[in-house]
C-alpha cells in the first residue's frame, strides 16, 4: 500500500492509499474556495488516530513521497540525489 507523509506547521502526518497528485488536488480545491477545510489525516506512529488539519492560506504545509527500498521497510533518502547530508 502506498502512502504520502505530510508535513503540516511543523508535525508529521501520513495518508494512505492516495497519490501525491489527488492530495494535490484536494488542497488546492480547498484554498482556492476561499472557506476553511479539515484534511483528515492519521498522527500515529504505529497506530492509526486521526488528525483534522485546517486547510488555510499561511500555514506551511509540504506533501512527502513515501518510498520504500526493495525491501518494504526504508525509505530512500538518495531519490534523484536531492539528498544532502550537509544539511541534516
């Protein structure tokens, strides 16, 4: 099962069984109407308990590719080399 981590002011959040492009565009729907949306999302680590983010202009939100290595486990931080080190 694939999934998208979201950073959302500054927490880790993730969703399941959707595309980086359908989050995409629900958000953009979402600010574009002008009115205030709840995104739900799941906070748990290893549990799923559910977050509501409030979809507003202003509030620093990016969307994560998650993507295992062969194995299903890790993520691979060497995706088209955007990965620094220096910067950690």
């Amino acid at each position: 099962m694939n999934r998208v981590d979201i950073v959302y002011g500054g927490g880790q959040y993730s969703l399941a069984g959707r595309s980086v492009e359908s989050i995409q565009n629900e958000v953009e729907t979402a600010v574009e109407s002008g009115k205030p949306y709840w995104l739900r999302v799941n906070s748990g680590g290893g549990r799923f308990e559910d977050a509501y983010l409030l979809i507003v202009p202003g509030v620093p939100f990016a969307i994560l590719n998650f993507k295992p290595n062969t194995n299903g486990t890790d993520i691979d931080l060497e995706v088209d080399g955007a990965f620094n080190q220096d910067v950690l």
